[in-house]
C-alpha cells in the first residue's frame, strides 16, 4: 500500500513530477553521452595505441629495461625465429612484429635533420596500420633499400617517392655507418612532431646498417585486448619453462600518454558527474519538499491515524526512489536515442591538441555505462529525499493537522 | 417527559450532573486528572485547558461543546493522543500515557482509537476501499480478513457501490462516510470527531449523525464530538461544556431506554441507563 500511495503521489502534480523527471532524465542522458563519448575515445586510443604502435604485448631480452646499454641492441633478441614459433603457437596471439628503434642524422646532399626510425618487417608491420601514406607506396618485403618518411620530414628534405636519402648513424660496434635509402613513400601518422623526423626502414636494412643481426623488440598482437594478462602469464611461463632470459611489458605499462589522457578526461568528465549529480539532488529536494509542504495535513492525518514515523520516512523515500526508477529509465531511453543520432550523423571533431587529424564524434554504448546512469539517477533521487522525509516523519501531528 | 426521538426511540432529557454520579462510575476507558495545556506565544504563556478532568466510559456518546477557544480541540487532540499535557494525568484504557512520547503511541492511535476530520483527510491518491482499509495495514491484518473488514463498514456507511471511487469523485457526504468507514474499520474503542459535519449541509450533517448514533448503540463505541453544530449537542447523550479551558458542565441530558431499542448494545445500556442512571 505505501508503495502504491508513492507511486500514485507522482502522478498528482503532473508538472512539477515533469519538470523532476526531465531534470533527471537530462541527468542520465549527459552521463550516458558524456560517458560513451568517454569510453569511445578510451577505446579508440587504447587500440589505436596498441594495434598501430605498441602490440599488445613486447618481449624483451633481460636486462632491456634495468640496464644503461652502451652500444646500441646490446640487450638485443637473437634467434626471433625460435621465440616467434613459440608465441605464434598460442591461437590468441594474431601475429608478432619485430621491431629496432634507431636514432640517426638523415641528409639529401644539401643539409641534414635528425631522424627517429623504425625498422619494421613490411607485410607485418602493414597490418597494424601505424600511418596513411600520403604519397607513394608502402615497403614491401622485397625493398632492400626502401624507406617511407614522414610528411614533416619529407618536405623539410624537399623529397618525394623516388628521391633519394642517406642515413648515417652508430652500428652495434659503436662505428659510423651510413646508407642510400630511396623514399618509396610518405605519411603521417597525427602527431606533428613525430612526423617531422619520422622514418620508417625494413628490419633487413635497418640490420645492414647497424652491422647487426639481433632485433631490439619482438611486438605480440592479440586477437583480443581482453586476453592481455592472460596471455602475458602464459607466455612467460612458457619463456621460463625454457629458460629463456626474457621479459615482457604490456601496452598498459607502455601506454603513459593513453593512461594521462585517461587521467585528464576521468577529471573532467568526474566534474562534469559532480554537477549533473548536484542539479538532481537539488531539484529532486525541491519536489519533495514542495510536496511535503503541500501535503503537511495529510502527513498529520496519517500520523494521527497511527502511521509510525518510520512508515512516513518511508513513504517519501519511496517517491524519491520511484521518481528516480523513472527519471532512470527515461534517461537510458533517450541517452541511447541520442547517442544514436549522434553516431549515425557521422560528426567529425577537430584535431585534439598535438595531432594533425581530426576524429569521428562517437558514443560507444557500454552496459556498465548505461547501469552507472541508471543507478546513479536512482540513488540521486533517493538520497535527495532522505532530508526532506525526515523532516516530513519529524512533524509535530497537531501543527501538521492545522495546516492549510 | 419522554418524547419520540428521530430514530423512533423514547428520549428522556434528565439532566443529571455526571460528577454527583461519580461513585457509580466503573470501567472508565478514558480518564483525565486535573489536565493542563498551556502554549507558547513568544515569551508568554497561553492556557488552553486549566486543571480539567473528566473519566469517559464505554458506551458514551458525547458532545464536546463550547465556543472557539475554549479548549475542546485542545482536549480532544490529548485524548486522541496527538498531543502532550502540560501537566496532569492521562490514562487510556487502563494504561497511563502522560509520559510516553507521541511517536510511541502510534500503535495506540491505530487500535484503540478512530478519527474523523472536519475536512475529512482521506488520501486523494487512494480510493474509498483503499481508504478505509488502510489503519488495517497498519495492524498487519490478513487480506481475506482486511477486506471482508472493509466491506463489512463500506456496507455499514452505504457505499459498497463508490468503493472503487477516489474522494475527489465523491460528495461531500460521501467523503465523511468513508472517514466514518476508516475510523470504524479498526473497531476502536473511541473515535474522535472534530467538527465532523461543519463542512456539510444541514441534511446530509443529520444523516452522518444518525448513522454515528446507529454505531454508537450497535457497537458501545465511544463517540467524542468536538462541535459547535447544536444539531449534534442536541443529539448527544452526554454534553460536556467547556469554557477558557475549563469544565462548565458535564451532563447526560439525553438517553435512549434499553426497552425502546431491542437493538440497543447491551454496554450502552448499562453505562446509558443502568449503572449511571437510576430511573
């Protein structure tokens, strides 16, 4: 019967409920799309972070991370074949990439920029789709001479597919070695600044000219990110059992720009909750001290008929988790509409600060996000009531019969 | 002396003051000793009730009377226990409860007492049958029991056939029938009625007291009017005068013979003219 009394309450100033629930609806809509639009963007850059540049996964030789290397791959991986087979042998793993960073001086003959290259095996390395090509190709396994360059790069050599390059930097021996590299395309990949020295070499080449046959890192790409941990365990395991001196990191451990941007969008996006959060708590009160005002000698009645203050409490309690069940469902119906809307209108945000590219305005509809706005609107409902009900079960019987 | 009543019974107006009767007195369910109620007006003092005391029995159908400010609201908020005394001492049905706090008596409101408004208060989100069957919730009543409990006082009150209607579909009259219906439906001991028919025409004010006074004579059940309405002081059995919050009189002026109603309950008699009352 107290429920039935709550929820009938609703109903009985049908504006002002109305004006409550679009408040509340408001409320879980702006988390719904302000948390899918989060999710979105986390997942977005977590996977662009991982299948375009880190793997899921990196081996290591011992050592890597510990020790200061004098010379470069000194803590190298040889033998990536035997390492490969193994890794591969797991059916979660999609496929492994090795890789060596190198640092160099790049020069056309007339002047000479520093260079940030990656050496990379072609056909792996394609598949993660780490740049678009803005121009020309990009290498093939059978380049033995080949190298994309990034856009910045590129035009401050003055180069284009077809010209050529020389790039000279220190073998594993600790000598000056250089090489003629011929730029079979250019790219870019977002990041400005990267793009401006960026070079990307075949692994073969890069061993060429670093007198070489080690590669620096072994990249393991996981069918699902979901795996990782799982996956990471295994295979460690696995290196142990055959004491191999190895060891991993995992792309969350890799990944400091996409935890910081987690960071700084978690901050926001909690302020943002704290408001909308504070605009319901205020608005639901209101309504429920407004009903109480008005309904001061029915509160009487009941209390002079014998409703223990408890059941009063209750009562208004009740209103105030009803109203947010609704407010609740409202919101996840039109926050999902929205979102809707939103993804198919195919909106394009600008760049984000450091990048060269915009990206697509997304809201990814996550069940957890959808429970939190649900929830959230309830307990906000029900919390805002509690002061409010108390003071409704507080009431002295007589003044609350003789108010008009 | 006796002359025929509405109700077609034999009414003898005897007069006889309630406090030289005292010693006949036995199993008060109300009694007030020496009851003071005083309210605070900023700084000052403002007596409402001045040492009044006064036993009610079972049976007894009474009109509280007197002008505005005299104190009879006052009183019957404490009997209903909705209110504190200032000083003095409250017992209800046997148990004394000048010192339990208001919100503690709850159960006590619930069981042993009924109320009926002036403006009715029935809960417009609620309908007739929900109305009336909501003080049995509070007691925890089985279903089949609350709603043969209900029918049985819609019945009562005549209006099996609104029981699906809410108050703001009801009239007046009806309105007062359902929180007669509600105030019965527990079948307490005493129901407590302020002003129970300012708000309706003469008429229909006639009908809810006859079906109050039919009650009254079936079940022995307690009837305490706080009024101004000379039609129920008329009507009263027993009419208590109050003035500036004291005691004028106490008087049983009216009564029914048990010989002229076979349907007259057996505790109404003996309070009404038995025990009290010696022909």
């Amino acid at each position: 019967m107290l429920a039935k009394i709550a929820f009938r309450n609703i109903f009985r100033n049908r504006r002002r409920s109305l004006i409550t629930l679009l408040v509340m609806t408001f409320g879980a809509t702006a988390l719904i799309l302000f948390g899918g639009y989060k999710e979105r963007s986390f997942f977005g850059l977590r996977e662009t972070t991982i299948r375009n540049r880190l793997g899921h996964l990196q081996v290591f030789k011992k050592g890597y991370f510990d020790r200061e290397s004098q010379k470069p791959l000194e803590y190298g991986l040889d033998n990536i074949e035997q390492i490969r087979r193994v890794i591969e042998a797991d059916p979660r793993v999609q496929t492994t990439a090795a890789q060596i960073t190198l640092m160099g001086l790049v020069s056309n003959g007339e002047k000479s920029e520093t260079f940030l290259a990656t050496a990379v095996e072609p056909a792996r390395d394609n598949l993660m789709r780490a740049q678009w090509m803005v121009a020309g190709q990009f290498l093939s396994d059978n380049d033995t001479d080949g190298v994309i360059v990034g856009e910045g790069l590129a035009r401050s050599m003055s180069v284009k597919p077809g010209d050529y390059l020389t790039l000279m930097t220190t073998t594993v021996n600790g000598s000056l070695n250089a090489m003629d590299v011929k730029v079979v395309g250019t790219f870019i990949t977002g990041v400005k600044e990267y793009d401006d020295r960026a070079v990307k070499i075949s692994l073969s080449s890069a061993q060429q000219l670093l007198h070489t046959t080690k590669v620096e890192k072994l990249l393991v790409m996981l069918k699902s990110t979901e795996q990782t941990t799982a996956v990471q365990s295994d295979l460690q395991g696995g290196f142990a059992n055959r004491g191999w001196l190895l060891e991993m990191r995992n792309w969350s451990q890799l990944a400091t720009f996409y935890h910081q941007v987690v960071l700084l969008y978690n901050g926001i996006f909690g302020f943002l909750g704290i408001v909308v959060f504070a605009i319901v708590v205020l608005s639901v009160a209101n309504t429920v001290m407004m009903s109480i005002f008005e309904r001061t000698r029915e509160i009487g009645t009941l209390m002079a008929i014998g409703t223990k203050r408890s059941r009063v409490w209750s009562l208004f309690l009740l209103e105030g988790l009803f109203v947010g069940i609704l407010g609740g469902c409202l919101g996840l119906l039109v926050g999902s509409a929205i979102g809707q809307l939103i993804n198919q209108a195919h909106i394009q945000l600008p760049p984000p600060p450091g990048y060269t590219r915009g990206y697509p305005l997304q809201i990814m509809f996550k069940s957890s996000n959808l429970t939190t706005a649900f929830l959230l609107s309830v307990i906000t409902a029900t919390l805002a009531s509690i002061l409010p009900a108390l003071k409704a079960s507080r009431l002295r019987i007589v003044d609350a019969l003789g108010h008009i | 002396m006796g002359k025929e009543s509405p109700t077609g019974l034999s009414r003898f107006s005897l007069g006889v003051e309630v406090a030289s009767m005292d010693s006949l007195a036995t199993g008060n369910v109300v009694k007030l000793e020496n009851i003071q109620k005083s309210y605070r007006l900023g700084k000052v003092e403002v007596p409402a009730l001045r040492d009044v005391s006064l036993e009610i029995y079972q049976g007894d159908f009474i009109a509280l009377a007197g002008a505005s400010g005299s104190g009879k609201t006052t009183l019957l908020n404490l009997i209903g226990c909705i209110d504190k005394p200032t000083r003095g001492r409250l017992v209800l049905n046997g148990a004394d409860v000048t010192e339990t706090p208001l919100h503690k008596l709850a159960s006590v409101r619930s069981r042993t007492l009924g109320y009926i408004f002036q403006t009715f208060n029935l809960l417009p989100v609620l309908t007739a049958f929900e109305n009336v069957e909501y003080p049995l919730l509070l007691s925890g009543m089985a279903k089949a029991q609350r709603n043969d409990r209900v029918w049985k006082w819609l019945e009562q009150v005549g209006l099996q056939a609104q029981a699906r209607q809410r108050p703001d579909q009801l009239s007046g009259g009806q309105r007062q029938r359902v929180a007669m219906a509600r105030a019965m439906v527990t079948e307490p001991k005493l129901v407590l009625a302020d002003e129970p028919t300012a708000n309706l025409d003469s008429e229909t004010a006639l009908e809810i007291l006859d079906l109050l006074e039919q009650i009254n004579r079936q079940t022995a059940t307690i009837f305490l009017f706080a009024t101004h309405d000379p039609q129920i002081i008329e009507r009263a059995r027993r009419q208590v005068r109050l003035r500036d919050g004291q005691i004028l009189s106490d008087q049983y002026s009216n009564y029914y013979t048990a010989e002229g109603n076979k349907e007259l309950n057996p505790a109404v008699a003996a309070t009404a003219c038995g025990r009290r009352f010696v022909q």
